[in-house]
C-alpha cells in the first residue's frame, strides 16, 4: 500500500504532467516560420465571411466560424452565432472562406535540364513553403527524386521549424529502364520493386507511384505489398493501360487521361508507345464510346484518377509561369521561361485543341461519379510552380466548367478522402481541424480572386500568404 506521502508526489507528478502536455500545446517557431504567424490565438472567430464548406454544399452568406485549439467547434449564420467571450475576432465581411486545399501531385523539385537532358532538382527551402501560402493545407508528394529529405521537411514542418502544409511522403518513383532522368532509378526485377516498398514503408513514407515503364508483374507486386502495409499506389503509366492498371488493383492513375495508352490499336504488352499514345488520344473524338467505356470501368474498379491541368497548360495567350509566379524564378530560369514562352505564341493549337478535350473526359469521369483528385505536378516545361500553380488549378476547373462548390470540393475533401483522412481535413465541418483559407475578396464574383489569399490557417495557426510568397521572390530553381 502507498504511503500518504507517496501518494501525495503521485498527484504532484501527474499535476505537472497534465501542465506541461498543455503548455506544448501552444507551439513553438523557429526563426524562420515565427515571421509569418499572424494569428496564434488558441479561441478564434471569423465572422461576417461567404463561405464554401468543401463539402460541394451551396455556398454560404454572412457566415461565422469558430475554432478553439485549432478544432473547428462552431459554423452557422453570424445572426446566429455569437463570438463566444476571450475569443480574436477577424471580421470577414467581403471575404470568403475555404477549407485548406488538399492537393496530391505536388513534389518538392522543380525541373533544371542543362545539356538537352531532362533533370530535376531538390526544392527543399521554396517549395514547401510555397504550397502553404497558395492555400495548400496538405500535399502528397507523388513521387520522390530525395524521399528521405522529404520525409525530413515532414518532421521540420511538423516541429516547426519550417514553413509547409501537412505531408504525405510518396517513395522514390519505381520505374525500369528507359526514362533518362539522372535522378531517376531504374529497377531491375519486381523484387527490387517489392524491395523498395517495404524498405521506404519501414522510413515513414505513405504512398507509392510507378512510372511509364514499369511491367504489369511490378505493378502486381507494388500493389500487393503496399496494400498489406495499408498504404496506396499511384501511377503515372504507359506501359501498363489505365484499364490493366485498374484489374490489377492501383488506387490512382496521375495526369486525368493524358497519359492513357489504351487507345493504341496494336498496344504491345509491357511496352510504352509514347508516340503513337499521342497521336491515338489526338484522334479520339471527345465523345468517343471507348473512352466512355474506360471511364465507366475506372469507376466501377474504384480507381481515382488526378487532374495536373497546370502542368498541360498551352502557352498562347496564356500566362509564363501559371497563377502571376514568374517573380518568383530565380534570375537564369526566369529569362528561359520568358524565352521559350515568347517562341510558342500562336505555335500550339494542337495542344490548345487536346487540352480543351482532356478537360472535357476530366468532367465526365467527375460527373459520371469519377473519384477525381486535384493536383499540380510542378514538372514539365518549368511554368508550374508550387504555390502559384495550386491557386491556378481553381481557376483551370472553372475553365473546364466545374461549378465553383465542385472545383473546391474535388480541391479538398475528396483528396482528403483519398487520403482517408476526411474525418480530420478536407472541410469546414465542426470537429474538423481548423485548416482554413481567408480570401480578401468575393470568390463567386470573381475566381481569380483566389490569387488573393490573406491568411492560411493551419491546425489553427494563421499564417501570413502574400508575406511568405513576398519572401520567395527570386528564389525559385535555387533553393
Ligand atoms: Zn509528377
């Protein structure tokens, strides 16, 4: 039996346990994230604000919402809901609000050929923040070029001492032989597939995706050791069909369907007919009863399929770095993307005329009941950069003629479903974590409006958006 002193420190000790678990609560910021915490009130409301929930429900006028310890605890009529007493009031009338976006093509490398080669490099210091002040609450990677410095920055973020959005960390790309991308491994055998799940699984990282050589054998094995250790494959594929993809049991197919090699008359197994794709889906008429077909066994298999419209975007008439990022290149890369920009007006109808198309299947898969995912992929001709392409990815979704509720929704909760995390992100929903973006602005009169982030709540922390993208000019490609 414990004795009455013994007792007494017992309760002394867990008196003391119980203040220090609240005391971290408040989080601590390193030097380089405490300059752009604007609001770090435990009891917050934003009233007066239109707000889209994320959920695709109408949108909502003169709204509050409140939150306490980052957890969103009340959202109704500001008639209705009174700012409870002690807590920081942010007065939104003219603004909207939106929950945090949650976008899944989003790696932290930027593209640097040199010598004709392909080649990308690590953006360890721009791009995760970046993604944060463009609204992006939470990001999976989709393919890792350094998955362990990804799987770092997570942590960093996490303890804060680095500015960025919540992270699902893809693996390092599983691909064979036959892309000529220095940072990209090519593997030898499906076991060295399996091998590289269960070695990056046991790192921390959550997803995986194959590449456009991969064989139907690697993928088999891919999804079967992923899917036992609870975690999901994504591909971007050509030598595997969308259709193969979907019977062999992948979660997520990238790129909408620019990337579909199913309409390739003499498709040989296995094999990546990378020319012949193009010209098979350029000829594709947009209500072709074969796509239709792909599409309705996509659904039917569960596949979700990611929109990169960003990274597809046409030149003419169209902006150098998509969403007005172009001050955010560093010097070099910036004269290169106002040069080859410059080279390509009036050049590119075809593509004009494709993307028109891909944008069009993108919005039956959606409408025929397609999971379909939002996301940047800031690859390509360098023009999609993170942050800036994230806010652009809204704007291309009306373009393509989504209503405002589903562009936002598709851009938040059902990437959050995807992620099987929709009980804690994705919306504006009492229970939920207070990932919130504030628009200085009417987002139903205007969608370029969502160029005017204000402030990005993550977890309840406020973050200032034009000071951090104000911070990053210049420096993108070198950091
Ligand atoms: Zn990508």
């Amino acid at each position: 039996m414990k004795s009455l002193f013994q007792k007494a420190l017992l309760s002394i000790t867990c008196l003391l346990l119980i203040s220090l678990t609240h005391a971290t609560l408040a989080q601590e910021f390193s030097r380089a994230v405490q300059p752009y915490v604007t609001i770090e009130d435990n009891l917050v409301a934003l009233t007066h604000a239109k707000l889209i929930d994320g959920t695709g429900a109408a949108v909502k006028t003169d709204q509050t919402l409140i939150y306490e310890d980052g957890i969103i605890t009340a959202i109704g009529p500001s008639a209705s809901t009174p700012v409870p007493s002690g807590a920081k009031e942010i007065d939104c009338s003219g603004k909207t609000i939106i929950p945090g976006l949650v976008m899944l093509h989003e790696h932290i490398f930027y593209p640097k050929p040199y010598d004709g080669i392909f080649s990308v490099a690590q953006m360890t210091f721009t791009f995760p923040r970046l993604y944060l002040a463009g609204g992006v609450t939470t990001i999976r990677t989709a393919g890792s070029i350094e998955p362990q410095t990804d799987l770092n920055i997570k942590q960093s973020i996490i303890d804060g001492k680095m500015l960025g959005p919540k992270m699902d960390v893809t693996g390092p790309f599983i691909e064979r032989p036959g892309t000529p991308v220095p940072e990209v491994a090519a593997i030898k055998s499906s076991d060295e597939a399996e091998a590289m799940v269960n070695y990056w699984s046991d790192r921390g990282v959550n997803s995986f995706k194959v590449y456009q050589n991969v064989t139907k054998e690697d993928l088999e094995r891919v999804v079967k050791t992923a899917h036992a250790r609870g975690k999901k494959v994504t591909g971007h594929i050509c030598s595997v069909t969308y259709q193969e993809a979907a019977e062999i049991g992948i979660d997520n197919i990238e790129h909408g369907f620019f990337q579909s090699s199913d309409f390739v008359d003499d498709k040989v197994e296995n094999f990546c007919p990378a020319f012949k794709r193009g010209q098979s889906l350029r000829n594709l008429p947009e209500d072709s009863p074969k796509m239709k077909a792909l599409i309705d066994y996509l659904i039917k298999s569960n596949v979700a399929i990611t929109s990169t419209l960003p990274v597809f975007e046409p030149y003419t008439g169209r902006e150098i770095v998509l969403g007005n990022g172009l001050d955010a290149m560093s010097p070099e890369i910036r004269e290169s993307l106002v040069n080859s920009h410059t080279r390509m007006q009036g050049r590119d109808e075809a593509s004009q005329a494709h993307f028109k198309k891909q944008m069009a299947w993108e919005k039956k898969f959606y409408e025929a009941g397609g999971h379909l995912l939002a996301g940047t992929d800031p690859t390509g001709a360098g023009r999609t950069v993170a942050g800036y392409a994230n806010q652009r990815v809204i704007e291309l979704f009306i373009e393509a003629g989504f209503s405002l509720t589903d562009a936002i929704k598709i851009s938040s909760l059902d990437g959050a479903r995807f992620l099987e995390s929709a009980d804690k992100i994705g919306s504006l929903e009492v229970g939920k974590q207070a990932d919130i973006v504030l628009i200085d602005g009417d987002l139903e009169a205007d969608i370029s409006n969502i160029r005017k982030m204000e402030l990005v709540f993550k977890d309840g922390i406020g973050f200032n958006s034009p000071a951090i993208f104000e911070s990053m000019k210049g420096k993108v490609g070198m950091h």
